[in-house]
C-alpha cells in the first residue's frame, strides 16, 4: 500500500504535515445532489447501508466532488445492535426506532455477540471501495462507541434526555455492564475485520458522552472505548466523544492517535490538556450557513487555534443536510490554502 | 420582611449556613399528583400559567408536600416572547411551537418590546404566592436568558441543533442582535416587575448555552444576560446555563451571586474557577431513579465536592416528570441531614 495522499495518515501519527489534513463527518450524505439521487432510487436508508456496490458509490462521491482528504465508510452505527439480534429502522426525518429495547434481564433473551459475518456487507462495501480508490485518499472505517450503541438499545430511539439507558445505570449497574460488555466484544470483532477489508484508520464515535457525569463517563463509556482501543493495534484510532469536555483529562491514557472536538471545546486551551494527541475538527456546523468570506476568516480563526498542534480539520459535528455543498467545498478550500 | 427559613438567601449572599439550603428546578409539577390534579381540570398548560390563584397553588405545594427551602413560581419562560408579540402553544409531549417564527427582518413586524402589564398574571401569582407562604421560605422568580428565547423564536419550537438562530447568527448578525436587544429590555422590564411584586430572588435560565461555540456564546448570549444581572440590582440573581462549562471563568464578572451547574461539571474544579460565587447544583436527575441508599450516596458525594464553597443544592437539571417523589424527598432530606 501506498496512498498518494496519506496526510491524514500522518497527522495522526503526529507528525509534521506540509499541510493540515481535511475530512468532513458526514461528509457522504444529504448535502450531495449525486448522494440523494442514490438515495432516491432505494427503498430506504438501510438498503444503501447493505448494499456494497452503492455503500461504496456514495463514500467515494465527496472524495471525487469536495477534495476532502479521506473517505469514511458509508454505514450506520447501529449495524451492531442489529447484529446483536436487536432489528431497528430508520424513520424519515425521525430517527433510528428499535422495535425491542432493553431495560430488564429478561429483555436479554436472544441478544448475542454479533457474528461478525453477519455484518458483511460492510467489508464488502470497503473492499469496493478500497479498489474504486486505487489509493488516492484513505479509507477510514467507524464505529459508534458501546455507551451510544447501549443508549440507543435501552431508549429504543432518540431522546432528548436517555432517561431509561441512564435509569439503567442508576438501577441495575450489573446489566448495563453485561450489556455494554457484549457490545464491547461486537465492536472489537466488527472493527478488526474493517481493517482486514482495507480501512486505514478507525474512529469511534460517541454521540452521547455529553449526557453522563464525569464518574458515571468514566465508569460506563470510557473504560469501554478503551477496551476498543487496545484492541485496533494495527491501524490509528480516533475517538469523537461529543460533549465530553469533563473527560479530555482521562482521555489522554487512551491508547489512541486522535482525539475528536466539538465546537463547544478551546483549541487552545486543549492542547495543552492533550499534548500527545493529534486533535480533530472542530468548526461549528453552522459557521457554514455564512459567507464564504466569512467561512474563510472562521477557517483561519479555527486553524490558528490548534496552532502548530497536529491536527486533522473537520466540523465539530456531522455537517448539516441543508447545507450548500459549494459553502463546503469553500471550508475545505480555505484549510488546504490557509495551513500550506 | 422577614423569612422564617432565609437559608437560600444567606447562601446566595455567600454566607455560612447552618446547614445547604435545597430547591429543585421543575419542583412545582408533574413529579406531584396534586399538581397533576389541578393540571387535570384545565385545558391547558397556559391556562395554568396564567391563573395566578392556580400557579400559586402549585407553587407552593412542593413547600409543603417536599420540604424545600424555596418556592419558585410556576411559570414558562416562554410568555416573554408571547408579550413581545410572538404567541405559542404548549404540545403535550412534544414542547412548544410558535406560530410565526422569526427569520428575517420582515418579520420583526409587529415584535415590539413587551409590555410589562401584559404579564401581569405572573405579578398576581406571586402576591398571592407571597400572602400564602406567609414568609416560611422565599420565592423566587425567573426568566429564560435572552439567547434562549432568541432560540425558540427563531427556530419556532424545541429542536436537536437550533439550526435555525444559529444560522442568524452567522447569516444576519445585526438582525439577531436587535431583536436580542428587544428580549432584553422586556426581560429586565417583567423581572423588575417581578421584584416588586415580591419575589426574593431572580433565577435565569439560558437552556440552550451548551450549542454555542465560545466566542459566539460571549458575543450572543454573555452579554445580554450580564445587562439582565446588572439591572437587577435589589435581590440576588442565579444564572444558570446548561451546558456552558467553556463560559464558567467568562461568568466569574458577571454582577450576580450565584451560578447553576449541571451534573457534567465537577464542582471540586468549578470552586476555583468561581471563588467568589455561590454555586447551585448538581446532582443528576437520573440519580432519583437509584436506590433510597444510593440516593444518599450521591448526595453525600455531591455535598462533599462542594465542600465548604457557598452552595444551594439542587439537581444539575429540571427533576424528570416520572421521578418518585418519595425518591424527591429523599434527596432533600439527606441534603438537610448530611450538610447539618
């Protein structure tokens, strides 16, 4: 293997780039004419996620249409659960609704540690794509974070406050454990054949950490991530745990190159918390509902933050569906020029 | 004047008490059958709100069936938006939806600066509320901060991003400062109002901090309610905003004497970033759904992060609609025994 473009590579590994890297969360998605003329054709979400030739396609399109510096695999987080014997569908403007949830002993019947055959599509979606590539960018494969995949499984969907995952937590530590324990091994297993199928570097993602005291986040989430973490030794890890300010501290003994931020978090005041991470992202999404002078001088504003930092540029949240992708190509613009 | 029970107001002035006044947001509600009772024979929630014989009866229930050291009177921050010409209705299980939001200049037409007398229903609640508590603890009142009401004005409702005023902010930056302006003079007009008609302390809620990044929180939120604190000048003021840990050091100059934390933020690190505030909080709501013995716990692991620091107990959030309230009294209970 050799990328000819592997900066995103080697700004996780902290070193020195000529420039700073640039990918979008969300980047493959609703804010692409070509993604939605996909998208038009199908039945639903699901039957992008589980068709690999279209999986593919569509991962491939903002490599092709935005010059952004890696592909992530299209997919879902919630292809665990679904494989942990636990079906959910997606609801158009809704969410992800699970038909069964969580929240007793007995709810445990029938739910596995996935089979990680079960989830081939994904692989087979990578080696597709890892081809249509021909190395030109990496391919970043994903997963979601046990806490969030937990979070979902115990509300059955989402919720402004997951008071029943965290009613678990509070009134039957034990189960949560045994739960968030079986979501773990999934996980690892799910991301190991990732990287066999070719991803470059794996990102966890916890969308949820924000609603956890500090105790309770390192208890329930990140004594898990890091499970994750020892386990993907072969290819960098990166770990988006939004919200979690409270948990910047603990996270530098996670065995892991890059950590994620949201807009809410400093730069400045983060690099001195992480010095031996390389940081990701983290423009407000919103800041690309501006102009593009505007998301030019946000961009230099965002980049001057992290400094001589190792840094990967990114939002610091997935892009908004309603967002002008030529505002997009302009944030990505902005960072290859401005950090050259 | 002179309060029975003045533990929250000597707390607030940063005096040692004998033991640490306690209060929930969100006490006066559906956590209470009486509550639920009354609510059951209105037609709505604004009805309720604007009954001031039956806002005060609520009121003052959680005074008399959970023992707390404050009444706080049963209102919706929302009314300030609904004075300045801007109606809502209040869905049950879904939230509030505005008719008419505001998303350019055109539809400033007809939003003016709220007419105190046009809320005068809350100032006769609070008499009332006053005459029946006969001085056994204070009352306080509230508002929601200006960026919050901006927030629900613009976006018409709840919402996961609040893309819509967030996206003034970077589209129309002066359109979004004049009508926060307005929401701030009708503020400080009602919460004067609110002051003379007797309330002992003023409460500000800005529930939406946490989605700003921390420039445009100064710019868009900080300000404002430091005008707010400033005007307020003859009771103590609170604020708190949800979610704004990047803020705390920005709050230490504002001109009020308490700041509210929520359960994320860890008050043995808070104490040194605001040595000269009185802190109020923070237990998580989802606590109350634990054991009558981890309840205790918690609190006693609450009570002992604050440590000596100037503190008013109460949840790090409004208490969740199905908490026990046996499980209520339990965490009030243990304050006053474990902080004697």
């Amino acid at each position: 293997m050799s990328l000819k473009n592997d900066l995103l590579l080697r700004a996780a590994r902290g070193e020195k780039t000529e420039r700073t890297p640039i990918w979008l969360m969300r980047q493959a998605g609703r804010i692409l004419p070509e993604y939605r003329a996909v998208r038009e054709r199908l039945s639903g979400f699901k039957e992008l996620v589980e068709t690999p030739e279209l999986a593919a396609e569509v991962t491939i399109q903002p490599v092709d249409l935005l010059g952004v510096d890696a592909a992530i695999i299209f997919s879902d987080i919630l292809v665990v659960p679904d494989a942990m014997g636990l079906p959910y569908e997606l609801i158009e403007k809704v969410g992800p609704r699970f038909e069964k949830t969580i929240r007793s002993a007995s709810d445990m019947d029938g739910i596995r540690i996935a089979d990680p055959d079960d989830i081939s599509y994904v692989y087979d979606a990578i080696k597709i794509t890892k081809k249509a590539l021909n190395d030109r960018v990496p391919l970043i494969g994903f997963s979601g974070a046990p806490w969030t995949l937990f979070a979902y499984m115990v509300e059955g969907g989402g919720s402004k406050t997951f008071s029943e995952p965290k009613r678990m937590l509070f009134q039957n530590p034990e189960l949560a454990h045994r739960l968030l324990d079986m979501i773990t091994e999934s996980t690892i297993a799910y991301l190991k054949r990732q990287v066999e199928a070719g991803t470059d570097l794996i990102q966890i993602f916890d969308s949820w950490a924000g609603i956890l005291a500090p105790d309770y986040y390192r208890e329930f989430s990140l004594k898990y991530i890091k499970r994750i973490c020892t386990a993907i030794d072969t290819v960098p890890v990166t770990v988006f745990a939004k919200g979690a300010w409270f948990a910047l501290e603990d996270m530098a003994d996670l065995d892991c190159q890059t950590i994620g931020l949201d807009w809410n978090m400093d730069a400045t005041k983060v690099r001195s918390i992480l010095p031996n991470k390389t940081l990701q992202g983290n423009l407000d999404p919103c800041a690309l509902y501006g102009s593009f002078a505007d998301i030019k001088k946000e961009t230099r504003t965002m980049l001057d933050a992290f400094g001589d930092h190792p840094h990967i540029a990114n939002l610091g949240h997935g892009v908004y569906p309603d967002t002008d992708p030529e505002k997009v190509k302009c944030f990505i613009e902005s960072v290859k020029e401005l950090s050259a």
